[in-house]
C-alpha cells in the first residue's frame, strides 16, 4: 500500500511540475502578442502611423491566429506532429517574426509580420491546452485556467518592458519579448510531454459545423464565449491607451506609469484564471462563467465613470475587471469537451476558437473608432458591455437546460 501511495504521490508531483514548466514556456512565449500593441505610441509617432494602421498592428496577430488555427485544424497538424516539436517550432517562427520590427519594414511590412505571428502562434497555445490536459484527468479545471493564466501574462509583459525601458525607444521592447519567445520555444522543446491520458485525434469534419449550432446546448456555450471575446481581446489592445487618456485627464503619471499599470491589470487575470479553474470545478461551469462575465460587463461600464478619479477607485475598479474578464476562459472549452459528441469534439473546439478570434477583430477594430466618433476614450469601452451581459445570459441559459448536468461532474 506504502508503494502504491509513494507511486501515486510521484505521479501527482511530475504533473504540477510539467504544468509549472508549461505555463512558464507560455508565458515567455506569448509576449510576441501585444509586442506591437505595447509600443503603438511610440510606433504612431515614428511612422506615422494612421488609426487604421494602429488597430492593424493588433489585429494582424488576431487575423494569422485565426488562419493558422483553421490550418491546423484541416490537416490536423497536432496529430501529425510530436506536440514538443511543435510548439517549439511555432515560437521559434513567432520570435522571428516579431523580431523583423526592428528592421524597419514599413507599416505594410509590420501588419504582415503581425500576421506571420499569429498564425506562430496558433501553434503554441491551442497544443498547450491539449497537451495539459492529457496530465489532468482530475482538477482539469484548474490546470487549464492556469495555462490561461500564463497566456494572461505572457501577453501583459511587454507592457512592463515598456514600463521599465530608460529611454522611449521601442526597440528594447520588441528585441526582449523576441528573446523570451525564443527562450520558450526551447522549454517546449526540452519538457513539453504527453502524460498519460492521452486523446484520440481530434478530428475537424467541416461537414458536422451545423451540428454545433443545431444542438442548443452547444450553441449556448459558444455564444457564452463570444460575449466573452466581443470584451477581451479589445480590453487588452486598448487599455493603455485607455490609461494614458485617463492620467492626463487626472494630470498625473507618465508613459512609464501607463504602462506599468496596464502590465498590473492585464496580468492581474492569472488571479482571476485560476479562481475561474477552481470555483467551476467545484461550483459548476455556468455559474462560474456567468459570474465572471457580469462582474466584468460593470467594470467596463464603471470605467468611464472613474476617467477623471479619484485614482485609487480607478485603479481597483481595473485591477477588478482584470482579474474577472478573463477568468471564465478556460471554461468554455472545457464545456465543449463535456457537452459536444466525442466523435467531433476538434471540430466543435475548432468552430469555437474560430468564431471567438474573428471576433476580436471586429471589436478591436470599431473600439477606436468608436472613441473618436464620441469624442475621446472616456466612454469608449461602453461598446464592450453587451458582449459580457449577452454571454453571461446564455450561460444562465443553458444552466436550465437537462444537459447542462453533463458538466462539471453533474455541477453544471
């Protein structure tokens, strides 16, 4: 018996230490992503950059992650190819590409380089999740929100490169976040392995995309996670813009502490990933995601509100909607997986990421636009608060409906 348990307690400590080297890889790896975003004033104002160009330099990497993902989807890439060699390559891919900012390529160059990212990236984060989860046949949950985690601050550390940067040169910026994706590609490469609950492949069949929105659990779901993307992707884009506006109007801070607190806010959702992890495997998916999505639709709303102070109040109210706008992620896809017919769970996750992360380019597209049709930022992130408000509606939605208890262990 003594066996068994040493063996069972041997068995449980190389699966937290595979996600604590995974999570650390993603985390290096993802600063490719908003590399652009972090550094959009000093770019606008060396190129001359138009707002068109600026929302592009973001939504390249959104528009390649899409078109990668689907690819990979067809050929069904991460059953052809050993998941450490391919995420290893991707963020290889990624950090070069990123790196080809600092020669200057125009801006037509940048937004294809921006390109060439995302489709690196599709390589690294969905194989992520895959691979995590052939470790995690319990506390599922919670492994996934903490990869989300790590993708929450891989994806918030330009901001502080920006924020700790001595001069207003965008260069180090760019040069360290390639530097941290190249260092990643090489943990992946070194300790990303299968565990031992494998998966069989997941196989995407174009033919079975109605049945994802035929079946109304499944659609609920998705419409869940749309809500929840229509709010995240365009927080994270424009949220430092959304701070510099709001210092001025304060007269206080500079371009170092803009930075610095969009680096705090953004990050601060490995909080809220893997609360999200725990509470929704112990209190159920709906719930959870419902939860999130609401407290996350009023921060957004409280946000203009608090544009001109007091500081503090502005600061918490950000710090909140960090934690809580992208702490349900994870459970979105863990839905699918529970509710979607095994024989075409890859197609299901498939149409849900694709749908997701097309959507982020619309959002993060009309946010600026938005702003400068009333007038500056103050108000601007009101065109978010639907998608959280539609999305938690669903997920209340499917709460009622007798499939829902497939979730969860029957917690919904």
């Amino acid at each position: 018996m003594s066996t068994a348990g040493g063996l069972g307690t041997a068995a449980d400590s190389e699966r937290w230490r595979v996600l604590s080297l995974l999570c650390l890889a993603v985390v290096l790896s993802l600063t490719t992503w908003f590399s652009a975003t972090a550094i959009l004033p000093e770019l606008r104002q060396e190129l001359a950059l138009g707002a068109g160009a600026e929302a592009w330099l973001t939504n390249g990497v959104q528009v390649g992650f899409v078109l990668g993902a689907l690819a990979a989807s067809l050929v069904n890439l991460p059953d052809l190819v050993r998941l450490s060699h391919l995420m290893a390559a991707a963020a290889l891919v990624a950090a070069l590409a990123n790196a080809t900012l600092l020669f200057h390529p125009g801006p037509g160059g940048m937004i294809a380089a921006r390109v060439a990212t995302g489709v690196a990236l599709a390589g690294v984060y969905p194989p992520a999740l895959k691979l995590v989860a052939t470790w995690f046949a319990r506390d599922r949950g919670l492994a996934l929100g903490a990869v989300i985690g790590a993708l929450t601050v891989g994806s918030a550390l330009p901001h502080l490169f920006r924020a700790v940067s001595t001069a207003l040169d965008w260069r180090p910026v760019v040069a360290g976040a390639s530097l941290a994706t190249a260092a990643g590609a090489l943990l992946f490469l070194l300790f990303a392995k299968e565990g031992p609950h494998p998966f069989g492949k997941a196989i995407f069949e174009p033919s079975r995309i109605g049945q994802v929105f035929r079946e109304k659990p499944l659609l609920l779901v998705n419409l869940g996670y749309l809500g929840h993307m229509w709010e995240l992707y365009a927080m994270w884009a424009w949220l430092l813009a959304y701070t510099r506006a709001a210092f001025e109007a304060q007269a206080i801070g500079t371009a170092a502490a803009a930075s610095l607190s969009t680096f705090l806010v953004v990050a601060s959702g490995i909080l809220g990933c893997l609360l999200g992890g725990y509470l929704s495997d112990r209190v159920g998916r709906t719930a959870t995601t419902a939860g999130m999505m609401i407290v996350s639709g009023s921060c957004a709303l409280l946000m203009g509100f608090l544009f001109t102070g007091p500081l503090w109040l502005f600061m918490l109210v950000a710090l909140v909607w960090g934690v809580s706008v992208i702490g349900d992620s994870a459970q979105f896809s863990t839905a699918v997986t529970e509710l979607a017919d095994r024989r075409f769970v890859g197609t299901a996750l498939s149409v849900q990421m694709g749908a997701g992360f097309a959507l982020t380019v619309l959002a993060i597209w009309l946010t600026p636009r938005f702003a400068e049709f009333i007038g500056g930022w103050r108000w601007a992130f009101l065109l978010l608060v639907p998608g959280p408000l539609l999305g938690a509606a669903a997920m209340l939605w499917l709460r009622n409906l007798p499939e829902s208890v497939k979730m969860a262990g029957g917690l919904r």
